[in-house]
C-alpha cells in the first residue's frame, strides 16, 4: 500500500500535467502546479526543490507508463519479430498522443533536448532490460544466432540507441507519417534479419 507522501506526491505530478500542457516548461511555474494540484506552496517545496524536479517526476510517470504497458505485451511466447514489433508500436502510439497533448511544452524541449535526453538516458534501463529479454527469448527458441551473454545487453543498449533518433523526430519534431507503423516493421525486418546471421 502507498504511503500518504506517495500518493501527494502523485497528486503533484498529476497536476503537473494540466500545467505543463497549458504553459509549456518555460512558462509554468511552482505557483500553477501548487495551485493546480491544490497545495500549498510549502507543501510543493518539501516533495520538490523545483519546477525542474516536478518536471523530471512527470518525464519519469510517462516513461513508466509505457514500460508497463509494454511489459503487458511483449512475452516469451511470442515470435521476435511480434515483441519488437508490439514494443515499438506502443512507444510510438504514446509518442504521438504525447506530442500532439503537449504542443506547448514540445516547444520549449526542442530549444533545449539535452535537457530531455539525459533525463530520459538515465531511466530507460528498463526499457534495455525488455529488449534485453526479447532477444533471450529468440535466442532459446533459435529465432536469432546466440550471442554471448556478454553482448547481450550491449546489443539490447544498442537497439534502444538506434530507435531514440526516431523517436525524437516523432515526439519533438512531429515527423510521422500514415505509413509509420509499416516503417517500424520494416527496421524490426532489418534487424531481426541482421540477427539472423
């Protein structure tokens, strides 16, 4: 069971959202999520330092949201080709309601993606510990060539890597196509091919 700060501290984040939708980073303040989120602003500076640290807890409560769901989908059961494909179409289709949500704040990001990018480069260990499986997977069921098991994260490190220049001209840029999901099947073809010899 979640403690009382667990859930006040959710309720922050959660207004956070109307804020950051509303006003963007740069124009948001600790003022519109106090008052938001129905807190006082004593009561927002005990859970966080400030607006960057409310925004870093609203990056992270996205991010998780698409790890679980795609924790939902992706199984052993499943063909490679199936779980990369079930895990990009997920982190896309989030991509894309995220940015279309989130125009002001997007506008603020693309004059500073560092700032994003690292923040998203330190939680997406479990997103690596996903591919990471998948490929195990496909290894026992001798879809793919075996790796060592050395390797094994490196190669799922790398395959993440690959698809974070996609996703940022998705989520920042808004460059995606109709045709999108046909084109994530295409490279998930490509690299299960490349792992196949």
């Amino acid at each position: 069971m979640k403690s009382k700060e667990d859930f006040v501290r959710k309720q922050i984040i959660d207004a956070s959202k109307a804020v950051f939708k509303k006003y963007g980073f740069k124009k948001a303040t600790m003022d519109h999520i106090a008052k938001a989120s129905g807190k006082g602003r004593s009561t927002l500076y005990y859970y966080f330092k400030n607006k960057n640290e409310v925004f870093e807890a609203f990056v992270k409560n996205e991010y998780e949201s698409i790890i679980i769901e795609t924790g939902k989908v992706v199984s052993r059961n499943l063909l490679i080709e199936k779980n990369l494909s079930s895990y990009r179409k997920i982190k896309l289709e989030h991509y894309i309601k995220l940015s279309n949500t989130y125009t002001y704040l997007l506008t603020d990001l693309k004059e500073n993606t560092t700032f994003l990018f690292e923040l998203l480069h330190e939680i997406r260990t479990e997103e690596i510990s996903i591919i990471e499986n998948c490929l195990s997977w496909a290894i026992e069921k001798k879809e793919i060539t075996p790796v060592p098991k050395t390797d094994l994260n490196f190669l799922a490190l790398a395959i993440v890597t690959a698809t974070d220049s996609l996703e940022k001209e998705i989520f920042l840029y808004q460059r995606y196509s109709n045709d999108m999901f046909d084109r994530l099947d295409w490279i998930n073809q490509l690299i299960i091919k490349g792992l196949q010899h």
